[in-house]
C-alpha cells in the first residue's frame, strides 16, 4: 500500500527546474532508494515529501505529493504536523548541543509541552532502544551529545526523530560520513525499523541501494528516469540510461 504518491511533481528554483514531472509511489513499511548522479535533483524530491524546501527562497511546487492520500502541497497543510509525520535525518549527524537525554527529549516537548519526568525517561529509553543505543548510553545521560562517535549522533538523531513517532523517515545519505563497519551497522538498522516505519533513502552509493532497498528509483537531469523493483532496477532495467548509470558508462 503506497503511503506517499507524487503525481506530475515539478519544483523550480528561480527559474531553473529541478524536478520535471516525478510520479512515484513510496511503499509503506518499506525502504526505497533514490539514486543517480550529483545535482540530479535525489535530495530536492525527498525534501519535498515533508516541505523542507519551503525553507529556500524562490521554490515553487506544481503537481501533487500526497501522504495517506492528503496533498500536503495545499495552502491548507500543517507544516508543523507534516514534519512530525515525516521526519529527516541528514547527511551528516546534527544532534543538538544538549545532553543524550535533552536531545531526545526535544521534540517531544515542542509538540506536546510540559511531559512528566518518568513518562519522558519512558519516551528517552524507548528511542534509545529502538537505535539500539540504551546499553550503551544508559549510564551517560548527562552527557553531551557532541561527545558521542559520528555513528553513535546519526543514531541519536534517528532516535530524536522516532521520540515523536513518525511514520515516514527521509534519509538523506545518512552514512556518507561514516566507515564502513559504522555504515553497515546504520543499514542493520534501518532494515529493522522498517517493520515499523516507512523509509526513503538517499543514497550515491548503489552497492548501498542494492543491498537494503526493496524499491529503487533512478533520477537524471530531475527527471526520475525509472522506478521499480530494486532486483528489476539492478538486473534488468528498461531504459538505457538506468543501464548506462548502474555499469558506470554514465557519470
């Protein structure tokens, strides 16, 4: 069951079109890759899904992206509900220059208010288990953030966005900064919380998409080329750009 669509989806900066018509449909509980070449227009669609280019000057939206079957691109939408519905994790970690506790604890503050101590050390604990850091950090609450390993502030955030109970989370090359061994235990990850969520992930690694997607969508120039099956994308694609990108004749 789709729970985002995009439907004849154009965006522009300025006067200069970043996505020409991009019709896709995101799977629920699923994880989709979005890849192709640099300045292809990958992180500009997944900002879409949640709004995050109204922050840009000059952007204007043409066509619909609907999540749970509402247009979120209406004058209508609230951003504020939106963003707690569909969260993002960037491409390099940004925890808040607060304790492992108070960055956990934000959100749940901005959208609900004042949140009693032991139902906010429940709320703490349980985002921190579904990152699979409790064991680790149970003991350095207190602690700044800023001190933690790069792996180690990418799952705080992840666990900072899962304290609001999303349903969707945009991932934005979330291991590009990371090692390898870091990078596969972020993919261990995000293959378990697919279960309960649905993902969308940027990524310029195709060995990455290939190993954790179930659907791939190949964007070029802004236009998304092609979209299917990550097995079908990979092994058997049907436009001859999709081909040309994966055995690297392109870019």
């Amino acid at each position: 069951m789709a729970k985002i669509v995009t439907q004849d989806l154009k965006l522009w900066y300025g006067n200069f079109q970043a996505l020409k018509s991009v019709n896709a449909s995101f799977e629920a509980q699923m994880i989709t890759a979005i890849i192709g070449p640099s300045g292809c227009g990958k992180s500009t669609l997944l900002r879409v899904l949640n709004r995050m280019n109204d922050l840009t000057e000059g952007v204007r939206t043409e066509g619909q992206v609907l999540v749970d079957g509402n247009n979120i691109l209406g004058d209508g939408a609230d951003l504020v509900t939106l963003r707690k519905k569909v969260g993002m994790v960037f491409q390099r970690p940004n925890p808040f220059p607060l304790s492992i506790y108070e960055n956990i604890a934000f959100g749940e503050r901005i959208h609900t208010g004042r949140v009693k101590r032991d139902v906010m050390d429940e709320i703490v604990e349980r985002g921190l288990k579904s990152v699979l850091l409790w064991d680790e950090l149970k003991d350095k609450l207190k602690s700044s953030a800023m001190s933690l390993s790069l792996e180690q502030k990418q799952r705080l955030c992840i666990a900072r966005l899962i304290a609001v109970k999303p349903d969707v989370l945009l991932m934005d090359e979330p291991c590009s900064t990371l090692d390898p061994q870091a990078t596969a235990r972020i993919e261990e990850l995000m293959y378990e919380l697919k279960r309960d969520y649905t993902i969308i992930i940027v990524t310029h690694s195709m060995q990455q998409a290939a190993r954790i997607s179930d659907d791939t969508g190949f964007m070029l120039l802004g236009e998304l080329v092609e979209f299917g099956k990550t097995k079908d994308i990979f092994t058997a694609p049907k436009d001859k750009r999709t081909e040309d990108y994966i055995t690297g004749r392109y870019g």
